[in-house]
C-alpha cells in the first residue's frame, strides 16, 4: 500500500509538472478587468480538475498494475509450492525404499 503511494505521488507530481507548462489564459481584448480576473479565476480552476482527472486516471491504471503483479507473484508462489511439495513427496518416497532395503537386508 505504501510502495503504492509513492508511486502515485510520483506519477501525480510528473502529471503536475507537465500541466504547468501547458498552462495558456487567453484573454479578450475588450474584456473589463474584473472580467479578466474572473477568467483566470475560471481558468485556473478548470486546469485543476482536469489535472485531478489526469491524476485519478494514472492512479487508477496504477492500481490496475499493482493488481497484475498480485496476481503474477500469486501464480508464481502457488507454482513454487508446487514444485517444493513435489520434491517433498519425492524425498520421501525414497525414504521409504531407503528403509524397506534396510528391512530386508538385515
């Protein structure tokens, strides 16, 4: 979960970084001064929700990523046991021929 947040602060913080230097207020040039505050107020607003959605949108695909690896280390830890089980009931299906020669030699 925390190596998560980071990534996302990461990848907000890169979002972020690319959306200022796109930032472009275009004004009218017979627009009253209190109207052109205003559009910047607009401006300015509407430039942080998207960059909200750009941000909701990276962590979403994000957390999609973190699941396939979930998913991934699950297969591959379910492959694993497996493998050791395997090898578990192999060690002792040789112990079990080990002692039976024991048995019958003495």
């Amino acid at each position: 979960m925390a190596n998560s947040k980071r990534l996302f602060g990461v990848v907000r913080r890169k979002i972020l970084r690319r959306s200022h230097s796109r930032i472009t207020i275009i004004r009218s040039s017979s627009s009253a001064p209190e109207t052109t505050r205003q559009e910047d107020i607009a401006a300015v607003k509407i430039q942080s929700f998207f960059r909200g959605h750009l941000a909701r949108r990276a962590f979403r695909a994000l957390k999609s990523l973190v699941k396939l690896q979930a998913v991934t280390r699950g297969v591959l830890v379910r492959r694993q046991a497996r493998i050791a089980l395997h090898c578990m009931h192999a060690l002792a299906r040789l112990q079990v021929r080990v002692r039976a020669r024991q048995l019958l030699s003495h």
